[in-house]
C-alpha cells in the first residue's frame, strides 16, 4: 500500500513589475488638441510603410502618398485609419426612437453586406473598393497601408492592403533569464449569478494545497502568480431602454445589493488564497469599479477590507495585486498582457459575419498591434489626447483574453522569431475551466474543477 508523502511544499516565487501602461494618474477631459486617432496613426505610421515596403518590394517604383488623390490610372500607397460605416452599428438617435420598448435589449452584431470601408487621416477620408478587400475581417481604428489606384468616381481601388504587423522590436526575453514557475489563469466568476459553490471550493482548496495528493500539491504549489481576469461579481447586465422611475430605482436597488453580496463572498474568497499564494485581480465590463471606460482601473481596497488587512509582503512582492483591464507586467522574465475579453468580444460583433474564432480575433489583434482597436467608436475609452496608451509597444510572451466562451490556444512566431503563447481563457462560471501556463516553455494545460474532466 502507497503511504502520501507527509512532506510540505514551499510556494514557487517569481519576480514581479506592473508596467503600469494604463494607470491613470489624473484626468482631463477638456483638451482636445490631438485626438485619439490621430495620435494612433502617428504611432504607427512608419512602422506601417516598414512593412508595406516590405510586402510590395516588387513595387518599388509605386509612390507613398498622403490621402490626396493622384490621376486615376496610377499605382499608389496610402497610409491612414480604416473607418467602417455599419448601418447596424448603435446609435443614440436609433435608440431613443425605441425608448418605449419594455423588453431588454439583446446584443446583436453590426455586420452587414452593405458595409462600407473608408480610409482616412487629419485631411481627408475615401472609400475603398475592389476584390482583395474582405470588409467582414476590419473594424474601424486600424492603422493601414493600401496599394492600388483612384478610380473616375472618386473611390480608391485596392490591389493589396497589409497593417503594422508584429512589433519590429520585440522585448528581448532570454529562455535562460526566464524564472522557473506557473501562472493560473482564471475569468468570469460571475458571483451574482453562479450559484455552484462546490467548483469555487474546490478551487481554493486545489490551489491552497487542500485537496489532492503529495504530487499535486507539488505541482501547485509551482503556481507563483493567480490573474483574474474579469467579470468576477457579474458577467452581463441586462438593459431596459424605458422604464418608470420607480421600477428603475427599484431595479438598481436590487443590482447594489446584489454586488455587495458578491464583494463580501469575493473579499472572502480571495482572503482564503493570499495566505499562501499572490493574486492579479483585474476588473471586468460589469464589475462595480469607478469606471465603465477602458483602461478599467483597480478595484478601490475598501471594498476587499478582508483581503486588504491580509495583503502581506513576500519577498518584496505583495500577495494582492490590483490591476487595470487591460494590463501588462513582467512575470518572471516573461511579459504577460491581456484583457477581461471586453475589446475582443466588441469585434466579433463589428465583423459578425466572419467566420473567425475568438483566438484567431486575438492573433489579428497583434497584427493590428491594439489592444481595443474598436475604441472609442464602438468600445468605451477613456478620452486620451496625445498618444494612444493601447498601441503595443512591447511584444508579450503571453497574450490572453478573458471570458471567453470556450477554451482555445495557440502558439504564434513572429518574423524575428519571438513566439507568443495566445489564450483564449473560458468563463469559469460556465465551464468551471481554470487555465495553467508554465512561465519557462509556454506550455498550457485546463484544469477542470468541475463534473467533467479535461
């Protein structure tokens, strides 16, 4: 008979640095000397031609113009932002002609076959046409190169089109610097409305070392570092377009008890886990933080008083850690990114009729080089005037995204060599799907907390 080995194990700890890229420090919302999109293009501009020159080397003798149309007949490259004029997409004169509807209003994607793309840059906007362009696989805000011709009706042919691709310069990440550890990657706990308690306990159990033999607790307590990442006290949120005052009162009454159940049921949990292990918490779309647009900041320490009283400081690092949505940070050598989901989940409803995976919409978001490129026309952000904090500056070696509705992964190599480990991390209340990554050779691996096994 096999005796469990009594012996215990010491939590794995790695390095840790928040780049702190979308911390607001202050805010201002009365300059309006360089907009948003503007600021974007100038980031991306040059990096942009880099690769169209690169792409359409054969081309050489084609001139690079500013959107100022030539004689038509006569090959060139423009360079600006993709504008996508989608009858579908919301608006506020639409929505106030349906304010006396009663029914909730259900998300719905904008496509469709009469979209119309643009380019455009300070001066000047034209319609692109022609057989290479795929409208349905673009949302408005991306920076891109077109090749072609202007036409006698004033539109633009396109015979190419490329965008700013990966990021020249990745961040030099050593396989020999990087830290020996995992990350766990969990989303969407949606404590409102998930009413499974057993999966929840039997998380914190498993990753305080509770529950499983001698080699599993080996194993998790390799676990350095827990990120969650969003929608943690609800995952959606219905909406009314008319309703009586006192049926909206009554309405938000409910929704303030609600979360404040959930703070005191998360404030709970997460004391449970930081005795014995560090955790990211990142805010969601619909958790209570004291803002809608993106970058979400933290959640405020009073409303975790538990958590914060336990908070305590492990060599050098502190064992709760609140973070932005989307965020960045340097773990153990390797630069993790990623978001709640919200600005993947905006673009799957711009190019609803794409037959494109939640993943492969997470890969184009590199080649974009944006963490929300539908911002701010169909995605929440934060009025910033003189640059664009969403553009990638760094290269991660983890990229993932939150709430998504099934688990999927990929590795991708970039021209330099640079290999990106993409996650698509499920909605736990949903799936009961935790996602393990190791740090030193991107390997991933479900865990499944409930009925079923992966």
């Amino acid at each position: 008979m096999e005796v469990d080995d009594p012996r215990e194990y010491d939590r794995k700890i790695v390095s840790f640095q928040d780049l702190g890229r979308f911390k607001l420090t202050e805010r201002k919302y009365n300059d309006d000397s360089l907009n948003i999109y503007t600021a974007r293009l100038n980031d991306l501009r040059e990096d942009t031609l880099r690769r169209a020159k690169l792409k359409w080397i054969n081309h050489s003798h084609v001139e690079i113009s500013r959107l100022t149309l030539e004689s038509p007949g006569q090959s060139y490259i423009l360079v600006g932002v993709l504008y996508k004029d989608q009858r579908l997409k919301s608006s506020l004169l639409r929505d106030l002609s349906k304010e006396l509807q009663l029914e909730p209003q259900p998300s719905t994607n904008y496509a469709s076959v009469n979209d119309k793309l643009f380019l455009e840059d300070e001066t000047l906007r034209v319609r692109l046409v022609g057989n290479h362009l795929n409208i349905q696989e673009v949302v408005t805000g991306l920076v891109c190169a077109v090749l072609g011709h202007e036409l006698d009706n004033g539109t633009f042919w396109v015979e190419d089109w490329c965008f700013p691709g990966y990021n020249p310069n990745p961040s030099s990440t050593s396989s020999s610097l990087v830290e020996d550890g995992k990350i766990l990657l969990v989303s969407g706990l949606d404590l409102v409305n998930n009413t499974d308690e057993l999966s929840l306990d039997l998380f914190s159990e498993w990753i305080t070392g509770m529950a499983g033999y001698a080699n599993a607790q080996k194993e998790e307590a390799g676990i350095a570092r827990i990120i969650i990442a969003g929608n943690t006290i609800r995952s959606s949120a219905k909406i009314y377009s008319h309703k009586g005052y006192h049926e909206i009162k009554s309405h938000d009454q409910l929704r303030i008890k609600e979360d404040i159940i959930a703070m005191h049921k998360l404030d709970t949990f997460l004391s449970n886990i930081l005795h014995c292990c560090c955790v990211v918490l990142m805010p969601g779309e619909f958790d209570p933080t004291c803002n809608y647009s993106m970058p979400q900041q933290p959640f405020h320490p009073c409303t975790l008083q538990k958590s914060a009283r336990c908070n305590i400081y492990t060599y050098r690092f502190k064992s709760m850690h609140g973070a932005t949505n989307p965020w960045v940070a340097n773990i153990g050598g390797r630069i993790v990114a990623g978001s709640c989901g919200g600005p993947i989940i905006d673009v799957m409803k711009i190019a609803g009729l794409s037959q494109l995976s939640s993943l492969e919409w997470l890969e184009r978001t590199l080649i974009w080089r944006h963490y929300a490129p539908t911002g701010p026309d169909t995605l929440p952000l934060y009025p910033f005037f003189k640059n664009d904090p969403f553009v990638m500056n760094e290269w991660p070696d983890i990229y993932f995204a939150g709430n998504m509705d099934e688990y999927d992964t990929k590795l991708v190599t970039a021209d330099e060599g640079h290999v990106v480990r993409l996650i698509c991390i499920p909605k736990f209340s949903e799936t009961k799907i935790a996602v393990l990554v190791n740090l030193q050779d991107l390997t991933t691996q479900p865990i499944s907390f409930g009925n079923g096994l992966i």
